[in-house]
C-alpha cells in the first residue's frame, strides 16, 4: 500500500492556494475602491457639485466676455 493519501497539497512555501490570496486581494481592493468612491461622493455633495463652477467665474466673482478674452488671451500666450 502507498501512504501518499494522508499528505496535503499546500505549496512549498506553507502558504494559502493562489486563487485564494487573489480573491482576497480582489476583495480588500474592492472594499478599498468602495469605501474611496464613497467619500468622494460624500465630498462632491457638499461641495455644492458642478454647479458652483457654472455660476461664475473664479471664486465666485462676475463672468464677463472681457474677462474671458483676457484669460483666453494669457492661456494661449502660457501655451
């Protein structure tokens, strides 16, 4: 008789199988991911969101056409 059926298949090294290490690091990146996602959203919402870029011009002040030209102006003359 062959006494081989009492071992176990772990690795070399005494550590898990590989696809359980990726699924748990899959996971903890998930939760990672979510919980990051989240904040932002959070964040976001109480920053006022995109509206408070669309009702003005930097830091609130008055958009007008000259101001634009003028910034438009320098961002090409940056370039």
């Amino acid at each position: 008789m062959d006494d081989t059926a009492g071992t176990s298949t772990t690795s070399a090294s005494g550590g898990e199988h590989p696809r359980r290490r990726f699924f748990r690091r899959a996971a903890v990146a998930a939760a990672i991911a979510g919980v990051t996602a989240g904040l932002g959203i959070k964040v976001f919402a109480h920053a006022d969101g995109a509206r408070s870029w669309r009702h003005g011009g930097f830091l609130g002040a008055a958009l007008d056409p000259a101001m634009v030209d003028e910034h438009l102006d320098r961002m090409l003359r940056h370039l």
